[in-house]
C-alpha cells in the first residue's frame, strides 16, 4: 500500500504468497518502532489487522465508529487469524494474545488515513531540527523552570510504554530464536525446529525464554532486549536464581533492535550470574514485607 510506504515509511517485511486466498501482508513501522500493520486483500476487498491498543495507550475499537468496521476480534475461541499473525517472527507486534487484542477491519477507504493516524499516533506536524531550535524563541523564565520539571505520566501514558516496552522484548526473542536455529543448523542439527522452543510464549514464571535441547548443546537462554546499544538491561530475581542454578546449561543473550523491527544478537553469556561481575549489578527494587509494621 503506497500510503503506508509513504506517509509512515512501512517496510514491508511478510508476503504470505496466497494468491488462491487471497495475500495477507504485514509492514512493519520504523516510527513508532516495531508496530506492525497487516493488510489482507480478497478480491477487492481489503480488511486490515491492528492491535486494539493504539501506540499511545487508547482503546481503538471505540474510535474507529463511523470510520471502519470491525469483523472479528482475537484471539477468540475456534477461531483465528491469518497463520502470518500467529508467528512470534512475523508478527510480534500483531501477533493476538490474552493481553494483546487483534482487530480484522474493514476501513472506509477514505477513512484509511485517519485510522491509521489513529492508531499511530501519528502527527503531521514536524519534529524540530536542531536549527529549528537554536532559531526558536527563547522560553521566559517560568517556563523554563516548568520544562526543567519532570514529566508527569499519566496511566494511559504508562500503559503505553509498558506495551511498546513488551513489544519490544517480543521482537527481541523472536530475533533470538531465529538466531538459535541458524546456530544449530550450522552445526550439523538436521531440524532445529524440533529442538528449540520459546518457552516465553506458555510460561512467563520459567525464568529464561528459550530452551534449546539439542543433544551436547542443550542452552535455557534468557533474551534482554535493547533499543540503545550499549544500555543497561535488568534480571529479576526469579531470572538470577533460575540462571545461576543451571550454571553453564545457562545463557543470556543480548539482542539490540534497530529500525523497520530488526535486531540482532550482539552477545551470548554462558553462566552469566557466574560471569557477569558483582559490581556491574545493582539492587533497584525492594521487596517490601507487610510483616512486622502494620
């Protein structure tokens, strides 16, 4: 679709190839990064799927009256999507769960911009350059001192990070995962599918993402994803005791993300709670027991 190449850079990244059905295509967004769009075509008809989160933390189910309708809604029980969109590699911003609600639409054409701004968050006007800035009008005091504040987030502000931040760790495994079986595969395995598994997608509490089972190269690899080279990331307490008990059957690998919602793996730990040294790790959060003082 030329106005998602256009208006909002999309890179198409998946090509289902069904001409008897009908494609499904999925772009994928370099601002905001890793959102995802999947745009279906039967016949003439084109339906689209978007998350029923927009990039800045609304519900978009509510603003699309008038301007779309929707057909289904995922995931929902006996029923699912196109394939493409069950694909943590394809679809990792799309892909529907119980904390990710999918949408299949049908826009108004001439609604299609809008909805897509919509869920986007997307704005036309313009980012200051640094020129810009320099030539702008100096703020008075007063609000300089309220630019200097802190920002106050809202919850729907949060909620939206916390999803873009979720997404982005999605990405990140999905990346990993890919990067395991080409791993194994370069090393004689003959099905690596049948031996790597992301853990991550049925048992958040397992304390690492992927299990890698090939005989003689068995890895429970925990995935930390980045959108800043070179960031500090965080292990909670579950992820240090799992890692450090499976001693070098553990492996952290770090996954930078770049843009269209690409990445790659840029190191790989073996025991990391043994070889991470102590003073690169800090306590940043307390749990706090009701015991005692109440």
């Amino acid at each position: 679709m030329s106005l998602l190449k256009t208006r909002y850079q999309a890179v198409l990244t998946h090509d289902s190839g069904h001409t008897d059905t009908g494609p499904t295509w999925i772009f994928t967004i370099p601002k905001p990064r890793g959102a995802q769009v999947a745009v279906r075509m039967n016949k003439r008809d084109l339906s689209l799927y978007l998350r029923d989160k927009t990039w800045d933390g609304k519900t978009l189910e509510p603003l699309l009256a008038g301007l779309a309708e929707v057909k289904d809604r995922y995931p929902q029980p006996g029923k699912n999507p196109a394939n493409s969109l069950l694909s943590q590699e394809d679809a990792p911003y799309l892909r529907p769960s119980e904390f990710n609600r999918l949408l299949l639409i049908r826009p108004r054409m001439e609604a299609l911009e809008q909805i897509l701004d919509l869920y986007l968050a997307h704005s036309s006007a313009q980012e200051l350059t640094a020129t810009d800035a320099v030539e702008s009008e100096p703020l008075p005091d007063d609000a300089k001192r309220k630019a200097a504040r802190k920002a106050v987030i809202s919850a729907d502000e949060l909620l939206a990070q916390l999803d873009r931040n979720a997404a982005t760790g999605r990405a990140g495994e999905a990346i990993a995962f890919a990067d395991e079986l080409s791993r194994l595969r370069v090393l004689g395995c003959p099905d690596p599918q049948r031996y790597v598994e992301l853990v991550a997608q049925t048992d958040v509490g397992r304390g690492y993402d992927i299990a890698s089972q090939w005989p003689s190269e068995e890895r429970c690899i925990e995935v930390k994803t980045t959108t800043a080279s070179g960031s500090d990331f965080f292990i909670t307490e579950n992820e240090q005791q799992v890692l450090a008990a499976m001693g070098p059957k553990a492996w952290l690998y770090r996954v930078d993300m770049l843009g269209e919602g690409s990445g790659n793996v840029v190191a790989r730990i073996q025991d990391p709670m043994s070889t991470i040294p102590g003073e690169a790790m800090r306590p940043v959060v307390w749990r706090v027991s009701m015991a005692g003082w109440t």
